[in-house]
C-alpha cells in the first residue's frame, strides 16, 4: 500500500533540512511512508513524523527525526520541542519540532550524530576528513 505524500516540497524547514542531510558524504533522499526520509544504508533522518498521544495520532509534520545513543537520546528528550515518535521512538528516535525560533546549529548537530550512528565506517573517515 502506497502512503499519501505528507510533505510540500517548498516547504522551507524542509530545504534547511535536506541541506543539512544531503551535504553528508553520499546521503541520498527518498520517500518513505510519506515523508522525506534521509540515508546512506540506512535511515538517519526524517523529516515530519507523528506520536500517539493519549490514544489519537498527532501530527509533526515540520520536525526531523533523528537517531541517538542514550547520553544524546537523554539530552534530546529533555529539549521542550522533542517528542517520541510512534513506532520508532522505542527504537532510539526522537522528533524535534522546527519553527522559527530554532537552533539550526543544534539540528545540524543532531542530524550529524544520527549520520555517524547510522552510516559504515568508510563515510564517517570521510565526513572526518580522513
């Protein structure tokens, strides 16, 4: 079953974030579920997402998602934009919340952590520059 698309390709925390994403040593975007989703091998970013909350899906659909180890899981968490995400939250992920008000700096962080979490060794020593 084909997802509806959840995204508007103009959507400029969209174009911040496939900036941030796709300047990675060989990350690639395609659509998965209905959302941009970023890789290598695998996923390490989303962009939109949704959490159940008190049994109704909310919708996130200007935030990224990202993956962490549990000292970033923690700090992540504890930001008053984040959430957990449904399905993928147990698994590590965690939604942050774009607007204007956002640290892009800290995106760019966290979307970096996520890469180095997710991509083989050969992409890390070139984002390392080695």
């Amino acid at each position: 079953m084909e997802h509806p698309k959840m995204f508007d390709d103009d959507d400029p925390l969209l174009a911040r974030v496939r900036r941030i994403t796709l300047a990675l040593p060989e990350a690639a975007e395609k659509t998965s579920h209905g959302r941009p989703a970023f890789y290598t091998r695998k996923i390490f970013a989303y962009y939109g997402g949704s959490q159940k909350v008190q049994g109704e899906w909310v919708q996130h659909p200007t935030s990224v998602m990202v993956l962490a180890d549990l000292d970033g899981l923690s700090a992540m968490r504890a930001l008053p934009n984040a959430w957990v995400p449904g399905y993928l939250g147990p698994y590590g992920w965690t939604g942050l919340d774009l607007d204007a008000e956002t640290d892009w700096d800290d995106v760019a962080g966290f979307i970096e952590e996520s890469y180095r979490f997710t991509a083989p060794a050969r992409l890390i020593a070139l984002l390392d520059g080695s």
